[in-house]
C-alpha cells in the first residue's frame, strides 16, 4: 500500500471518529461566546417561585441545618447567601453538593454538579432541573459529563483532529506537487526537443 493509500484510509477513519466530538465542540464553542443563545434551545427546568406558595415555615441557621440533616445526614460548614433571588443558607454535603435552605420556608434545594433537585421541608422531591451550562462546559473540557478520568477524551480527540488536519493538508498538496513537477519535467523535456531540432545537421 502506498504512503498516498494509507493517508486516505486513516484520513476518513479519522473523520468519522472524530465527527462527533468535532460538532459537540462547535456546540459547546459556542455556548462559551453565546450563552443565552444556546441555552435558549435546551428545555426550561420547572423549579420556580410557584413551588414556594404553599407550606413551609421560616427557618433560622440552626434549625435549617436540623432540617437539612434530617433528610441529607452530617453537613459541614455553613454560609449565608442569596439563591435564586431568596435569603439561605448553604451547607456543603459530604459527596460535594450543596444544600441549600430557603429561610423563608424551609424548602431545600441540593445542587450537585450537573442537577438541581428541589425538595420540600418534609423532603418530598418537588423538581428537578439539569444545569446545562456545566453540562455543555464539561463536554467542552472533557469531551464527556464527569470528572474521574479526567481529559484523556478530549486530549485524544485533540491528538486525532491534529492527525486530521495534517493527512488533509497532505493529500490536498500531493496531487498538485505532483502535477506541477509533471509540468515541470514536460516543459524541460520540451525545451531539449526544441533545442535538438534547432541544432544544424551535419
């Protein structure tokens, strides 16, 4: 098989390898400059106020954190802040999520990386909403959701769209080097034909 052969066969492995990854990165590319824009395409979450109206009682630091335990067992540090918009408290759960608690009603919301699950005070789960920003940022980073394995994907990915792109460049330039020193070797051919005819005869 011939070096021209083989570049044209991993060529288009490659490419359909990388196809995916190419058009997640575009997507996800452009969440990082558009934001609004391309969360505007993925569905509304339903955790709004509308799930405050009913029940609830106002909560101080300390009983929000004996509520919170109730339903998520020992949390750590506590800290007041403000989310979506509602006075709180936040704890911070033993497996990296946040619980927070609305110190108008007691209702909880636990914010892991990806989801927002909103619960209650009596722990019922009311809804829950996928955060597709850090969705669309770990798919750009990473090239999948999650951290365990770190880039290995996207670095692969990366590795192949750079193979990619020079077997291209390659198999674009070839044929054209080729028919240029063709020309080249015609045109000298040529030139010496012409050059014979016009030597005198003896």
């Amino acid at each position: 098989m011939s070096i021209e052969r083989l570049l044209k066969t991993l060529h288009s492995w490659l490419g359909v390898f990388i196809l995916p990854w190419v058009i997640m990165a575009g997507l996800t590319g452009l969440y990082m400059n558009h934001e609004d824009l391309v969360l505007s395409v993925f569905p509304d979450g339903d955790i709004g106020e509308g799930q405050f109206i009913a029940g609830g009682s106002a909560q101080t630091e300390a009983s929000a954190r004996a509520l919170a335990e109730g339903m998520f067992g020992d949390l750590g540090s506590s800290k007041s802040r403000t989310y979506q918009g509602r006075d709180a408290v936040s704890f911070k759960a033993e497996d990296g999520s946040d619980v927070v608690v609305d110190l108008e009603t007691g209702h909880l919301w636990q914010v892991s990386r990806y989801v927002v699950t909103l619960h209650a005070p009596d722990g019922q789960t009311l809804a829950r909403d996928q955060r597709w920003g850090r969705i669309l940022s770990s798919l750009h980073q990473r090239g999948w959701v999650g951290t365990p394995l770190g880039t290995w994907l996207a670095d692969i990915t990366a590795g192949a769209l750079m193979v990619f792109g020079m077997s291209g460049l390659i198999l674009f330039a070839s044929p054209r080097v080729r028919r240029w020193k063709n020309r080249r070797a015609r045109l000298a051919f040529q030139r010496q034909v012409a050059a014979r005819e016009k030597q005198p005869a003896t």
